[in-house]
C-alpha cells in the first residue's frame, strides 16, 4: 500500500506511473489517497523537478515471493554478493528493507532468495517471522 503524504498537484514531477493492460497509466493522488497494489505491478515515479519534496507511507504486508508456489533457498552472504554484486547495489531484504550493509551490522550470515530468479529476498528474522505467523516457505539448505 502506498499513501500519499503530500498532494501532486503543484509538483513538477512526483507522478506516480504504472503498467496496466501493456499501456502507462498515471495516478494523480491526493494527499492522504491509498493506492493497493500486488508487489508484481510494474511501477515508478517520475523525477522532482526544483526544490519540492514528495512524501508517501510504503507499507508491506505479509509479502511473500510474489509467485507463492516459489522456493525461498538459504543463500550464504558470499552467494548473495555473486547474485548481486556490490558495485551494482547489492540486495536489501523485501520484508523489512534493510540494506546488506545494515544486515551485516546485525549479524546477518544469510538471506533467503526465490528459487526461481524473482529477486525476491527475505532476511532470517523476517523469514523466521513469516514462519511464525503461518506463512509457509519451502525452505531448501
């Protein structure tokens, strides 16, 4: 879900754009205007012009691969630096966000990533989190 914290009327930029039915669809927004939508939808925001600022509240929920029917795998950090490699951004954990860097000051030693390519990656505690909450991974190690 995605809230709106700031109105986009009055931005240059700031638009929220997605990918429906193969065309480019804006979403003007008002402040305080929800947007829902599947993790899968192909989307972005067009660049701020000048001095103005957007705000939005991204919230996640219960994320899972977005194909259910996807392993998650326990990666190594070193496995995890070959799929995505530091000069080119490196990986984040899809639950919570928190960056490899903040993971490794954590004591991350692992992530779990989808089976089949998705990019979809969760850190242990968030894996161990959805574990608890009933949320079922087919865990290979």
């Amino acid at each position: 879900m995605n809230v709106a914290l700031s109105d986009d009327q009055g931005l240059e930029g700031g638009a929220l754009l997605a990918i429906v039915g193969g065309e480019v669809v804006r979403c003007d927004r008002a402040e305080g205007t929800a947007t829902l939508h599947a993790s899968t939808l192909l989307h972005a925001v067009t660049r701020v012009q000048g001095p103005a600022a957007r705000y939005s509240l991204i919230l996640f929920y219960r994320q899972i691969c977005p194909a259910a029917a996807h392993r998650l795998v326990e990666c190594s950090v070193a496995t995890m630096d070959l799929l995505y490699p530091p000069e080119e951004g490196s990986y984040s954990c899809d639950a919570c966000g928190d960056s490899r860097r903040e993971l490794e000051e954590q004591g991350c030693r692992s992530m779990w990533h989808c089976a089949a390519g998705c990019e979809y990656d969760l850190c242990g505690v968030c894996h161990d989190v959805g574990l608890a909450d009933g949320v079922e991974y087919v865990s290979v190690r």
